[in-house]
C-alpha cells in the first residue's frame, strides 16, 4: 500500500530514499529550510515527488524519514505539530565529532540508546529505527533487486510501525529483518555489530541471533 513519505533531510540518504520510495509509487515530498534547492531531486524522483519546508514535509507525511545529522533532532522536533500521529523512520546515528558532545551526555545520564533518544523527542509517534546502517551508495545501487536483496536490520516500538516498514522495505526490494523493540538497537549503531554489513538475510538472522 502506497504511503505519503515526508523526507527530513534530503541528503545522500534522504535523497536515495526519496527517489526509490517514489519509484515504488509512494507520495514522498523532500524538505529543507530552502526547499527549491532539491527541486532537481524531485525532478528525478518523478511525478510522485515534490519539495516543501521541514514543516509542511512533518504535516505532508503519514510516514516521515530523519535523515540528518543526529544532533539536530531537538531542532526539527520543535518544528512538528502533532507526532502523535505519525510513524517515524530514524536512519540517523551518533558521530560525536559531527553532533557535539550534548547528545551523548544527555543518553548516558537517562541510559538511553541512540533510538531511544531520538523517541524522546517525539512524544507519542511509532519510531521505527531503520536505514542507518547501510552506506548511502549501497542504499542507491542495492534497491529492486528481485535476485539478491540486501537484507536491512531494522526495530520498531509498535506494531503499526513494524508493519509499515516491512512492506516499504519490500516496496523498494531490500528485505527487512527484525531485531526487537527499540531498547535492542544497540547492535545497530555506529561500529556494533549489524553496522554497514552488506549480506542476505538468512546470514543476518544468524548474527542477530
């Protein structure tokens, strides 16, 4: 079933993304603060897509992609008007360096994982934790592929979400595989162990375990 898809960040990630979910006949509209700078991008994503702000992307969108720089979620969180309402992808993850020391201090003192965090900020949405450890040029040449596809681990806090993502996975030909709730994507972050791992999905299943 086709969603409508807001991308918040529209970059290496968010723009594949964007293109292969219009692709497979879902609605998507990518976002910045100077939307008529993807108009390219939405041009090559075909008649399923169009550019808008961050905020008419979070009201836009049913289903909504994070695609940004970790840090920045307290930013973009401010600018959503009702999260409540809607299934939240993460694809972003924690790089001190890039995103400051704040978000790191801020999860070892209420000992929350990098998903977690970002759940705190939207109060009430399902947050589905998914595309984060796939390098971006694997997620560009990877998709539709009937023969071989990639698998992608991914979690979800509800089972809304969990089944939305599984058939957008299957939409755009990467097989999603489960690892549990929220409080199991340690073994999804940066230099863990399902972390930029290219292979099926019975040899995931093995690693997860």
């Amino acid at each position: 079933m086709p969603n409508k898809i807001g991308i918040i960040g529209s970059g290496n990630i968010g723009g594949a993304l964007g293109k292969h979910f219009a692709k497979a006949g879902h609605s998507v509209m990518f976002s910045s603060r100077n939307p008529e700078q993807l108009r390219s991008l939405a041009d090559a994503a075909g008649n399923n897509a169009q550019v808008g702000t961050v905020e008419e992307a979070a009201e836009f969108g049913e289903v909504l992609l994070l695609a940004y720089p970790f840090g920045k979620t307290p930013e973009v969180a401010k600018k959503m008007k009702d999260p409540a309402s809607k299934i939240i992808i993460d694809a972003n993850n924690y790089y001190p360096g890039r995103d400051g020391a704040q978000p790191g201090q801020e999860m070892q003192e209420k000992g929350l994982l990098e998903s977690e965090w970002t759940a705190s900020y939207f109060s009430g949405a399902e947050i589905v934790k998914a595309f984060n450890t796939i390098y971006a040029k694997t997620l560009e040449t990877r998709a539709f592929d009937e023969k071989a596809p990639l698998a992608i681990p991914f979690a979800a806090s509800g089972q809304k979400g969990k089944s939305v993502i599984e058939s957008i996975f299957q939409s755009i030909g990467f097989v999603g595989v489960y690892v549990g709730d929220l409080s199991k994507t340690k073994i999804m972050q940066p230099d863990e162990k399902l972390y930029t791992l290219q292979i099926s999905e019975a040899e995931m299943r093995k690693l997860i375990g």
